[in-house]
C-alpha cells in the first residue's frame, strides 16, 4: 500500500544507517515511527479487494456484475461505509467535474444542453446523482433505492459499460481511499493548523530534523474536488529535506484521501519541501 512505503521511507533505510555513536539516534528513530503509526489507524476506506471467502481471487466480471446499484451510480470511489453499515455519498472526480459544468450551464443566460459535451470529455454524471453527495443512508439497500428512483436507467447503462472492461473497472476501485480522520470541508486554515502541529510533533519525535519550517498552503482544485499543495521552505539539505517531506506526508495519511482519476489515484494533500539555495 501507498501509505506502508511512505512511512518506510519516512523512518530511512536501516541498512544505511552508521553504527556506534548514530545507535541512539537510530532507537529514537524507531520509538518515534511507532508513536506515528500510533497516530496513523490505517483504516483506510477501499472497495472490496476481489477476493472470495475461500481466499481464491473472484472473477473481474462477476465482481463487476455483483456491484450493488450505488456502487454502481458513485464508482470507483464515491461512498464510504460505516461501521453500522450506513453508507456516505462523496463526490468523486467525475462528478466534481460534472457539478461544474452544470455550474456554468445554470450561470448562461440561454439554456445550455450539457449532456452530449460532457458524454464526450468522459465525465457525464445525472445531475440528480451529482446531487447526492454528501447524503448518508442507513443502509446499502436505502442507497441502492435512493440511485435507482433518480437515475435506473443510466446506472443499468453504466454497468454494461463497466462489464466490458470488468478488470480495469475492478483495479480502479481498489485504488482510492481515505484515512480514517478525513473531513471532505476541511478549509485552508484547518488544514494549515494540522501541518503544523505534526511538523511540531514530527520533530520532537526526532522524525525530521530540528529546524525552521515555513509554510504555505496553495489550493488546487482545477481537477473536480479540491487538493491542496503544502510548500514547506526549509535550510535542510536536499537529502534531508526529501525525508523530511515523506515523513510528513506520511503523518497526513488519517487527513487525506486519494481520488481516483485519468486511470490513477492521487492524493489531495500533497506535500512538497524546497530548500532555497541548497544542492
């Protein structure tokens, strides 16, 4: 999983590491990785992983095949599943992107047909499921319902179009999720807050070096759902600066979530560290 290599590459290479007087240092390293896995409950939300309960791998198209109607309509990332088994409607890329064409068509002084354009960039979503997101249901049945009363038809389209690439359909799926503390309104301010406390509490656990850590938060929401950069300016060395970034973006794990989108997964808290003058 993305989020396993980061914190091993957060905690260093242990092979490369100097004996003798670096020991200490190395323990502390150790005892501090394990106070951020205690910070990291990695239960992150995925779609089912394919695998049948006699531990043999289940067939792309009948995975496919077995989506209830929800899954369907909010494919590949769009719900989460609580622990009762209530089920929270999120958007996912295409239907951010689908919101805002219908956006501009709402703002246009004549009516505008949207449908055919946005069928032709890929990203058409109904606007009656667009507008489902945020809505939490009781129960996977209730969901289903609730996507089949607005949009039977389209989701019945949808499936046969999944059923012709089940496994690409099923790879997509497994590719997003979401830490465990994920808030989709968490603001600038917010998130600029909880960059710094873990830069604080990073260093005291001696994860990163003690330093001068400037931030700026730069928003980036031209892809659907808004992400935001995290620019951290240091004087570390390169070197030290890349492992710095890794343990940070490691700690932002429970914050963050990984969107699915043009075949990928990426994460919409990206931290990026510069060092001003430095090789």
């Amino acid at each position: 999983m993305t989020q396993t290599r980061s914190l091993a590459m957060a905690a260093g290479d242990r092979n490369n590491e100097p004996h003798g007087s670096e020991t200490n240092n190395g323990r502390a390293k150790t005892s501090g990785m394990k106070r951020l896995a205690s910070w990291l409950p990695m239960r992150l939300i995925r779609a089912d992983s394919g695998i049948g309960r006699g531990g043999s791998p289940v067939p792309a198209e009948r995975i496919v095949a077995g989506l209830s109607p929800y899954q369907i309509a909010f494919w590949p990332d769009g719900w989460m599943l609580g622990r009762n088994g209530e089920v929270l409607v999120r958007d996912t890329h295409a239907m951010a992107e689908a919101r805002r064409w219908y956006a501009i068509a709402d703002r246009a002084p004549v009516e505008l047909r949207m449908d055919r354009t946005m069928r032709l960039c890929g990203i058409f979503v109904p606007r009656p499921i667009v507008a489902l997101a945020g809505q939490r249901f009781p129960s996977e049945a209730v969901a289903s319902v609730a996507a089949q009363l607005v949009a039977r038809d389209w989701i019945a389209q949808r499936r046969q179009q999944l059923l012709a690439a089940p496994g690409e359909a099923v790879r997509l799926m497994g590719l997003g999720w979401s830490g465990s503390r994920y808030e989709a309104d968490m603001d600038a301010d917010a998130l600029e807050v909880c960059v710094r406390s873990l830069l604080n509490e990073c260093a005291r656990e001696g994860l990163i070096p003690k330093a001068s850590y400037g931030l700026r938060l730069r928003a980036e929401d031209g892809f659907g759902l808004r992400g935001y950069r995290c620019l951290i300016t240091t004087g570390l060395e390169s070197g030290a600066a890349a492992r710095a970034r890794e343990a940070i973006q490691a700690a932002l794990v429970p914050w963050n979530r990984a969107v699915v989108r043009n075949g990928g997964a990426h994460a919409l808290i990206k931290v990026e560290m510069r060092c001003p003058g430095k090789p």
